[in-house]
C-alpha cells in the first residue's frame, strides 16, 4: 500500500485503496505523505470522518513516525490538526458570559430567556456548563472541544464559540491575538501534514481554499463516509426555532422592527405548513404556493433584518456579527429553496422544518478537490460488489484517472469467521417481531454462551429483541438508550458473556477484540427508508438517466453497512466468529450475492446447525465448557 500511494502522489493519478483492520493503512499512506511534503515544500492534507482517528493520527502515528524518521533526514517531519473554527472556544464569546448563574446565557429576558422554545431544566443544565466552560477557558492551551475533560451540550458550546460567519476577525477583536483558532491555523500553515476532517475538507472546497493551507494533495481516511458528511455539510434547515431565537437576539442589538417582521412572517409560514397535513411531509417536486408566497416573505424580511444589523451600533459587536451571520444562514437557504434547482431537494420534516441538500455531491467533489489535487481514498470497505465502481460514481471520480487495488488483511476470513444466512427463515416484517426470528437469535446466542453484537436497522427492532432475549437467555443483554454508547460498549468488552443490541451507531467503529465478541448478528439488510427524501431522490433521478436507482442507492446503501457490520467480527489476528445475518434476502434476492460480495470472504453457509455447533466449538476451545 505504501509503494502505491506513493506511485499515486508521483503520477498524479487519484488512487481507492482498501486496507482492512490490521493492515497498517494509517502508516502506509503516512510515509509517503511526509516524503512528498518534505520533497516538495508544500502541506498535505490528510482528511478522516471521526473524531477518534484524529486523534490517534495526532498523539500516536505522526508522533512516532517523526520520531523514526528523523535520524535519516534533514529535520524533523512536522504536523498539525486543524478543525472548523466552531470547535474552538472563543475567548470574546467567553467575556460576554454572565457570572450570574441565574442567568442562561441566551440573553432572554426571564429566567429562561426564550420561553416556551427551550425547557428549563434543560437551560438550567446549560448555564452550568457554560459557567464551567468560561473556567475552563483559563486553563486551556487550545480551546479545543475535544480536549474538554468532561463534555458539554451543543446549547452550552454555542455560547462560548462562533462559526467562521459569526467570527468579526482576528484585526477587530480585541483578543484576536490570543485566539485558539487563528492560533490552530497558524500551527497549521507550514507543516508537512495537516490532519483535518471531512467538513473542513468540504467547507474549503466549496470557498475555493480559503481554509486549509495551500496543497495539491489529500489523503482521505474513512473514505466510505466522504459522501455523508459533505452531504451534512451542505444541507440546510429552516425551523421555527432556529429563526425565533436570532430574531429575538437581533430585537437587542438594534433591528427591533426588522425582526419583528421576521416573526410575523414566520408565523405566516408555520400556518402554511401546518396546514398541509401529514400529506405535506416528505419530499417536495414543487414548493406549495401558499408555502412559497410565505418564504418569499420571510425572505424579504430576513434580508431587511440582515440590512439593520450590518448598519446598527447598538449593544455588542461580536453579537450583531453572530445575528447577523445566522440572519445571512437563513436567508440563503430560503433563496435556495425557492430556487428549487435541479440540483437541489427541498423536504419538510415531521417536526415542520424544512430542509434544501444536494442531490449530488459528486459534482463538487469532481471540480473542485479531484480536479484541483491529487487525493488517495481508504477505508476498510470500499470494494462493494467486489469493485470500486459503486463508491467511485459516488465520490464523482473522473473515469479512467484513477486506480483501486484492495491490500486484504492481515486475518484470513475464511478460516476465522463464518458467514451464516438464515435461508429458511420468512422475509422480515415491519417491527421485527417475528417468532421464528427471535428463536434462531435465541440459539445462537446460548451456542456463542453470550459474546453477541445485534446490529437492528431499527431502534424499535433492538429494543424488542433486547426485552424477548432477557426473558429468554441467561446473559446480561444491553441496549442502546441503557446508557452512552461508549459506556455501553465498554461494559459489553468487560464482561464475556453479556449481548449488545442497538442500532447505527453501533454497526460502524465499535471495536472489541478478544473472547467477549464471537457473535454480530444482523437482524435485516439495512435498507434506507422508502421515504427517505434525499436517497429516494437520487434513487429516481438513477432511474431517469437510465441505471438502477435500486442498486445505485439501495443496494449500495445496504452493502457499505454490511461491510461495516460484518467487519466488527475479526478485529485481531485470534478472532473467531460467526456473522449471523437473519434476513433470508441476502441469500435468495437477485441483489444478495451483490451484497454478501462487498462483506468479508467467510466460509458461507445456510444450515442454521452448522452456525450453532460452530459457535459452541469456540466456546468450548475458549473456555473449556
């Protein structure tokens, strides 16, 4: 893999590359990174989707390789982390924080600032953790979220941070000079490798690289995720909340009248929603016409609100920036809106917010980081279907400009896992209930003597099953929503016998090598949902241009989370298992051979007994019982 990435960064040619677990793929595009950064004088870039990886990037494998490589060159390879400047605590914001803990922080006027929008309790959680965060802001060197002790709320942050909008410039603010992400950026701007994530990636991309430091090459870990989180990136939301509470902080800094229009105008449309019914839920072809009258209007008042508060001089300067920029937020998305361009999809949600994302991100992608750089993809699940072109069409690779080899793993599949297709069990119904399902899960489970990771495709489905396996085996069985995913997790490695049912969040990253894991049972091919604004509109848009809206989105949904799923079975070179998938579509569906392609080369088979005996011969070697 290193020679590869190599080659690529040389060529000029974009490269996916497949690293499984164990492979090393961290440090196998790490080496040749550094060497062009040192050769060439110039940052590259390299870009992951989880918190956890930068990390380990940061504090474990660039530390060490620095210190490995060092001896043999002319200095020392240098690196950075550079995040978007909202996960910097800003040290204006944290001035302006009341001592008073009475108070929220939201500015409101009674005790809980903006009514009936936030629960008091709630509020009252928040002001604490505000108050620790401004004590917090003496002892940080970075005023990086992540480095927080302990965590904090979303409210709690937004009151002592600012988005790029937001931030009046390190030339106006008065601690411009000791400003923590001003002072990531300078860190950041002459090194060798620069460690970002996927949404600074996108965020510079769509502002024409005006974040990251110059570069002509990246390097995208946890490349499977690139599409969703730029995706997430460009999507935005109106709320009813969401706009009351910057009209009502824009009513404090001088555009009283302005926002007052704003509210009325919202009012306007919140009935015009409403009165769409259920049957105005979901994804729109066309913008009702009451609707559309009332966007107009509430985007003719959000710019005269947005006009006020670029002239006003009344109350804080960093405050009229930060209403400001959300005035501006919102005002561009209800233009996209009643755009309703072709490249666009426009949805109202069950809770009446109406949301504008891309129909494609393959577009940006394609002008402006693949035509602009030279970029190396990996993941341990790229091949799907056994080739690269599913998740190639999806990132807007130019064809013929770029190459896919997959590395393996160091485990070997075939001998240490078995994939088992519940054949002969019926289709899966709506709530997952079924009787015959929930006794093959029983027996598999009292075969593995616990060890069992449940992936749902539905919290219902999770649930359900958690509460019928308690009744029914003599192991402790945890759930998502027991407790946070990371506590649950770290009980379910710390005790060998228990189960662990849940549902999305637990199908990708969760790693627990050793005895306590010998079982991942999937209880159905995950599916997106029929109603699913975004992928049922790119799944049409498929079929309109003549290809398989199914397999281009469904089926590719399914098989990247499969890949995932199955991949928390083998995690160290000892590990042993079964994946047990309870859907007997994988094994009889014209698109199920497509699917188990893109999952880990087990020994495959349908014989239920098989999968059972398996498991007990495991527990037996294991454990002598």
């Amino acid at each position: 893999m290193t020679r590869a990435v190599h080659d690529a960064l040389d060529n000029g040619r974009h490269l996916a590359v497949q690293a499984g677990t164990g492979t090393g793929k961290s440090l196998a595009y790490l080496v040749p990174a550094v060497d062009r950064a040192m050769a060439e004088g110039q940052s590259v870039i390299v870009s992951t989707a989880t918190i956890a990886l930068q990390r380990q990037l940061v504090e474990r494998d660039l530390p060490r390789l620095a210190d490995a490589l060092e001896p043999h060159l002319d200095r020392r390879p240098t690196f950075a982390i550079l995040k978007g400047r909202a996960n910097y605590l800003c040290r204006n914001k944290v001035s302006e924080v009341p001592l008073d803990e009475g108070d929220d922080g939201f500015g409101g006027d009674g005790p809980s600032g903006t009514g009936a929008l936030i629960d008091e309790a709630q509020l009252s959680r928040t002001a604490k953790q505000v108050l620790y965060l401004r004590e917090w802001a003496q002892e940080t060197e970075d005023g990086d979220r992540d480095t927080l002790p302990r965590g904090v709320g979303n409210d709690a942050w937004r009151q002592v941070s600012v988005t790029a909008r937001e931030c009046v410039g390190a030339a106006k603010c008065p601690f411009g000079d000791t400003c923590f992400a001003e002072a990531a950026r300078a860190r950041a701007a002459d090194v060798d490798v620069v460690v970002t994530n996927h949404a600074l990636l996108a965020i510079d991309a769509m502002s024409d690289g005006l974040i990251l430091p110059e570069h002509e090459y990246v390097i995208v870990d946890e490349a499977h995720e690139l599409d969703g989180r730029i995706t997430s990136v460009a999507t935005e939301e109106i709320s009813a909340t969401g706009v009351t509470m910057t009209a009502k902080r824009a009513k404090k800094v001088g555009a009283r009248e302005e926002a007052q229009a704003v509210e009325d105008s919202l009012g306007v449309l919140q009935e015009a929603l409403v009165g769409l019914g259920d049957a105005g839920v979901g994804r729109w072809d066309e913008i009702p016409p009451l609707v559309g009258e009332a966007l107009a209007a509430l985007r003719n008042s959000l710019w005269h609100m947005q006009t006020a508060l670029g002239t006003s001089q009344e109350g804080d300067a960093t405050e009229r920036q930060t209403v400001r920029a959300a005035t501006e937020n919102f005002h561009d998305a209800v233009v996209r809106m009643l755009a309703m361009d072709d490249g666009d999809v426009v949805w109202l949600g069950e809770k009446r917010s109406l949301f504008v994302a891309p129909l494609t991100v393959s577009d940006l992608l394609r002008e402006r980081l693949f035509a602009e750089n030279t970029v190396v993809l990996t993941s341990a699940t790229l091949a799907l279907g056994g080739g690269f072109t599913a998740m190639a069409a999806t990132w807007g690779l130019p064809q013929g400009e770029w190459d896919g080899m997959d590395v393996g793993t160091p485990f070997d599949p075939a001998k240490s896992g078995i994939l088992y297709v519940a054949r002969h069990l019926p289709k899966p119904g709506r709530d997952g209930t079924d009787p015959k399902l929930m006794g093959e899960l029983e027996g598999l489970i009292k075969a593995a003597g616990g060890r069992t990771l449940g992936l749902f495709t539905s919290r219902r489905g999770a649930e359900l099953a958690a509460e019928e396996m308690r009744k029914r085996v003599p192991f402790d069985v945890l759930c998502q929503g027991d407790d946070a995913i990371g506590t649950l997790v770290e009980k379910f490695a710390a005790n060998e016998n228990s189960c662990l049912f849940g549902t999305l969040s637990l199908w990708q990253g969760v790693d627990v090598p050793g005895p306590a894991l010998s079982l991942v049972v999937i209880d159905r091919l995950p599916f997106p949902r029929p109603d699913d604004p975004l992928l049922s509109a790119r799944s049409d848009a498929a079929s309109a241009a003549g290809r398989s809206g199914f397999m281009e989105v469904s089926a590719t949904h399914a098989a990247l989370l499969m890949a995932q799923g199955a991949g928390r079975l083998l995690r160290s070179v000892d590990d042993r298992g079964v994946v047990a998938v309870l859907d007997p579509r994988l094994a009889t569906a014209r698109y199920g051979s497509w699917i188990a392609a893109s999952m880990p080369p087990f020994w495959r088979t349908t014989d239920g007994a098989v999968a059972r005996k398996a498991l007990e011969r495991l527990v037996a070697q294991r454990f002598g019982g």
